[in-house]
C-alpha cells in the first residue's frame, strides 16, 4: 500500500462541508469550515488541513464548538470592533471578524477587529489573504493553548502563537508570511508522530530541559501539566534569538488575549471551551500613496530579492509564500497527498456521520 493516496481537491471540499453539515453545523459555516481546511492542504500546510477534522466533529458533537452561536460586537466603532465568539468555531467567526475589518479599512482605511470566546481557526494566512481581493495588506493572528517554554523557564507558557501578513503586489505573486512564533507549530509534531518519525533535536524539552525528540511521548505530555514543552522561534536561550520568538509568542498574547478579553497564556490550557483570542487588520495601500505605484514597487522589491546570488547548494531564494503558491498550483493539478492514516480517519468520520466518502 502506497504511504499516500491523492485526492481531488474540489471533492474533498465538497465532502467536507457535507460532514460539518451532518454535524449540525449551517451550511454557509460548514463551507467556511472546508474552505480553510482544505486552503491548508493545498498549499503544503498539511499540519492544519483535513487530518484535524476530527477535532472539530468532536467539538461541535460534545458542544465546545457551538454550531449556531450568538456571536455579537461587544464594542463596534467606525474603525474598530471587538466580538464575543460564543464558542463559534473559529473558522466561522475568524472569516466574520476578518470581512467586518476589511469592510472598515474600506470606509476609513483601515479596521482592527479582536476576538474573545473563540475556538481553533486553521491557518493564520487564510484570513491574511482576504484583505488581497481587496488590494489590502492584511493581518491575523491567535493565541492558542500553552505549548511553549519561555526563555529560561521550564514550564509551558503560551501557545504557538501564529502571524500572518499578506501584501499585493503587481504581476509578481503576493507577499504571504504565515508563521509561529515557536520553533516549530503543534502541527508538525503531530505530523512526526502520525508517520512514526523522531523529532529533531531543537525543537522540544524535557522537564530537565533535555532534547525530547519522542514525539508520541511529547503528544502526550501536552495533555499534561508536566513539565517541559516546544521552544520559541530562535531555539533555547538567546544566543540563537530565543528570547524575540518568545518575545513575539508574548506580544501575539497580548494582542488577542489581553486585548480582547480572552484567555491568554496557561489560562488557555485549562479553560473548556478554549475562548481563544484573535485579532486582525486591514489596510488600505491606496491611502499611503497610489495602489499602481505601490504594486509596481513591490514587484521592483521581489525580483531584486530573487536575482540575489544563491548559497551554496541552492538555486533560488524564496519569498514568504512562494513555496505555498506553488504547492497550491501542484495540488490542484495533482490532488492532495494524504497520508493512508489520515485517509483511513476521514472514511472512518464518513461512517460515523453517515455521509459518503468515495474520494
């Protein structure tokens, strides 16, 4: 049997929104949910995509997920806003906060909504990259469960707590950073553990503050309150820049913990449901000097970076999105890669719902 089985990404789509909608789950919310799962998988972020399903069955089965939430503005001004999720799936609220922020950056030029109450919302770049239909620069980030050890501490603090920046630009493909602030996202620990591979050295400690590098073992801790956990971008200690992973793990905290309302650091690892934070911007170019002119300069700033001479080994320098773009064009081509277990949790979710997975 081949490790993975490819798969149409338009049916995948389809057959995930058909089992959020067998979950309970509204039908325009359910496609939001396919929406960004399947984003996911198609450029390459396979940590977030369709092998996390399950989490959110789950959730919307057990009521942590709320399928028909009240979510409301808690303040709304011209250019700001903050939302009480009321357990929604982050997905669908993230994508709501995400339309009002770019709905105000139209009127004024730019909008900031942050979220309280909310659950795991995907990948942070699929709500960065709306504001680019827009001709916007957009901005997303969330906290998340306590996963990461702080420089010169021990215990787990914060989440991974991603950013995502997306910038248009001309004829060259946008600017799109989408990236934790910890060494390495909870995703791709599960990814190691699901094929049975070793973590790298770097990536976790111990509660003696040793290289864990048994990912099934650090699965488990992170159902704990043990000791020990994944290290901030820059690694241990500050000599490789740990501290500003930490740093920016922290800010990432303030602006959707503190500054929402919601749970932030250790608070989050005990709270059921999550009430997660989000925040995001909008942005409009046009206001700053003419949209023509910036896009042109951005394309003038791609292809100098890109025309820069190569390290030894290597034939092109990347700009942040680029690989995705490219996996995306791939994928849609090819189909999604997913790997036999993954596909054997998506049929065994199809019998449990009652919906058909012939994929």
């Amino acid at each position: 049997m081949e490790e993975f089985r490819r798969v149409n990404a338009a049916a995948l789509h389809d057959w995930v929104a058909r089992a959020m909608r067998a979950t309970g789950v509204p039908a325009e919310d359910a496609t939001t949910v396919a929406d960004v799962l399947v984003a996911a998988d198609l450029r390459g972020i396979d940590s977030h995509g369709v092998a996390r399903l399950r989490r959110y069955v789950v959730g919307v089965q057990q009521g942590t997920m709320k399928a028909h939430p009240n979510i409301r503005a808690l303040c709304d001004t011209p250019s700001t806003a903050t939302l009480d999720a009321d357990g929604a799936l982050g997905f669908v609220v993230g994508r709501k906060a995400m339309e009002m922020a770019i709905e105000k950056a139209e009127k004024v030029g730019i909008g900031v909504v942050v979220v309280r109450n909310s659950n795991h919302y995907g990948i942070a770049g699929y709500y960065a990259m709306m504001a680019l239909e827009h001709d916007m620069i957009g901005c997303s980030m969330t906290n998340a469960r306590s996963r990461i050890v702080p420089t010169f501490g021990r215990r787990r603090w914060h989440g991974t707590n991603p950013i995502a920046v997306a910038v248009p630009a001309g004829r060259e493909r946008p600017y799109v950073l989408d990236m934790a602030t910890s060494v390495v996202p909870d995703g791709k620990i599960e990814v190691c553990n699901r094929l049975g591979k070793p973590l790298p050295v770097g990536w976790v400690i111990n509660e003696k503050g040793e290289p864990n590098t048994d990912a099934a073992d650090v699965v488990a801790r992170q159902r704990t309150d043990q000791d020990g956990g994944t290290l901030p971008l820059g690694g241990e200690g500050e000599l490789l820049g740990g501290h500003k992973g930490f740093g920016l793990g922290l800010l990432v905290d303030i602006l959707c913990g503190v500054l929402s309302g919601a749970a932030w650091g250790p608070m989050i690892a005990n709270n059921v449901p999550a009430n997660l934070g989000h925040f995001f911007a909008a942005m409009r170019v046009d206001l700053f000097r003419p949209l023509d002119e910036f896009k042109a300069e951005m394309d003038r700033m791609i292809r100098r970076l890109k025309a820069e001479p190569t390290a030894p080994g290597h034939d092109r320098i990347y700009v942040a999105g680029e690989k995705e773009f490219e996996f995306a064009e791939q994928r849609r081509m090819a189909g999604i890669p997913l790997h036999q277990s993954v596909y054997q949790e998506l049929r065994q979710i199809a019998d449990e719902l009652g919906v058909p997975f012939e994929l």
